[in-house]
C-alpha cells in the first residue's frame, strides 16, 4: 500500500499559494452580470477565476475563489469560458 500512496502524491496539484501570475484579460458577459479573469502563472498553467455580479455593482467570486483549471494557454483558456452556458447566461 505504500507504493500506491507514493504513487498517488505525484498526482496532486501543486497550491498556487504565494504563486505570481499575470492578469492576461479580463472578459466580461454580453449583459454584464458575469466576468472572467484569465490568469496565467509562473508555473506554466493557466486558470479562470470566475466573478458574477451582485447588489451595489460589486462583483463576487464564484468557487469562493477557486480557479478553474489549468488550462495549457491563455487562448484555451478564453474560448472553454466563452463556450459556457454560465458565461452566456444560459444556464438553469
């Protein structure tokens, strides 16, 4: 069983934690009620941090902040959230 803990721990994300990254874009929903800032980090990956809007013009993460990722580039990135039915307002 020990080998299959050690396997295992490989296959775990690594924490973002304490990572830099660099805001490539921001991208807003037709309506306005939806945003997604692309991030790309110092470790290669790329995430979507996800933010609808509320009361008083705030916008509030999604996820309570968890990124949605990785994704291999910037421009993968952009055309998966752009495809979403959350994103276009669509969905139920």
């Amino acid at each position: 069983m020990a080998w299959l803990k050690r396997f295992y721990r490989f296959l775990a994300k690594p924490s973002l934690n304490g990572r830099n990254y660099q805001i490539c874009c921001t991208l807003f929903s037709n309506d306005g009620k939806r945003a997604a800032e692309i991030r790309e980090f110092d470790t290669g990956g790329t995430y979507i941090l996800e933010s609808e809007w509320t009361e008083g013009g705030v916008f509030k993460a999604r996820f309570s902040g968890r990124l949605v990722g990785p994704f291999p580039n910037p421009v993968d990135a952009e055309h998966f959230i752009i495809g979403t039915d959350w994103f276009n307002g669509t969905a139920a």
